[in-house]
C-alpha cells in the first residue's frame, strides 16, 4: 500500500516530525482543492431566495406565509451584496448592529431601526397563572420580556 509515493515501510522509518511536515502537505493540498472550488463556485452568480411571492395559507383566522425566514448566511450574502462589499464586511457589520441591539435592550434601553420598528424591554408584573392540563393554579415570577413595536412604514410597505 502506498502513501503519497511513501511504502508503508520507509513511511513508517520517518521521524514525528519528517510525519508531521508530510502532514502538514497533505492538508495544505486539500485546503487549496477546497479554496480553489470555493472561487470557481462563488463566479457563478447565487440565487438569493426571495419572499416577494410567498405562498400563503390560512391558519386560525389568519392568513400566514409559509416562505421560509432568511437564514442568517442569506442575510449576510443580502447584505454584502446591498453594501456591495465582501460577506466578511457583512458579517462584521450584522454582528456589530446585533451586538449593539444586545447590550442596549439588555441594558434596559430601547433601540429604533427607523423604518422597521423598535425594540425594547418590558418588565411584566408577578401575575397568578393556571396549569391547563391540572387546574393547578400558582405564582409566576416577574419577568422582563423583549417587546418590538414595528414602524408604520414596514406595515405599509407589507400592505402593499
């Protein structure tokens, strides 16, 4: 059996670190195989699935989308492809606005995306809850909970 042009007998003569070099080589070679697919995959132009046409259906009374959410890789192709930049830039921006979002809601602060809506914490009282499958009734703690109000122009915009 042959291992890079090595026989297992003058393989097994190396020294750990004649092995760790020849290693080494090996997954370099495969990283470039990779690199090199990766580039020949990313200059054929990417379909972002887009949720202008969704279907719909009804459910309680409601007529809801079934598309799918926006994953967080298409977000970040969306948004680098909207910066017109690289997704690296996009990743560092999404995961900076996120960041900020977090810390200020956690903080108790309130944050306004002007055109999609705000978000901020509320704190909910000690309130007597009820478990349905026993009748058990009991004391639920008080909690803060993320609220998000959306702005008139996103409820517009979705009206059509």
């Amino acid at each position: 059996m042959k291992r890079n042009s090595l026989t297992l007998e003058k393989y097994k003569q190396l020294t750990d670190e004649e092995r760790e070099v020849l290693r080494q080589e090996k997954a370099n070679a495969f990283l470039q195989q990779r690199l090199d697919a990766l580039k020949e995959k990313k200059s054929k132009p990417k379909l972002v699935q887009s949720a202008s046409t969704p279907a719909r259906r009804f459910v309680k009374g409601r007529v809801r989308s079934s598309a799918k959410p926006m994953t967080k890789t298409q977000l970040i192709a969306a948004l680098a492809e909207e910066m017109g930049t690289d997704t690296k830039s996009a990743v560092v921006a999404l995961n900076a606005i996120t960041g900020l979002i977090t810390r200020e809601v956690s903080g108790g602060g309130a944050v306004t995306l002007p055109g999609v809506g705000k978000i901020y914490c509320r704190e909910r009282p000690e309130r007597q809850v009820r478990n349905p499958a026993t009748g058990e009734q009991f004391k639920k703690e008080a909690e803060k909970v993320v609220k998000m109000t959306i702005a008139k122009a996103l409820k517009d915009a979705v009206e059509g």
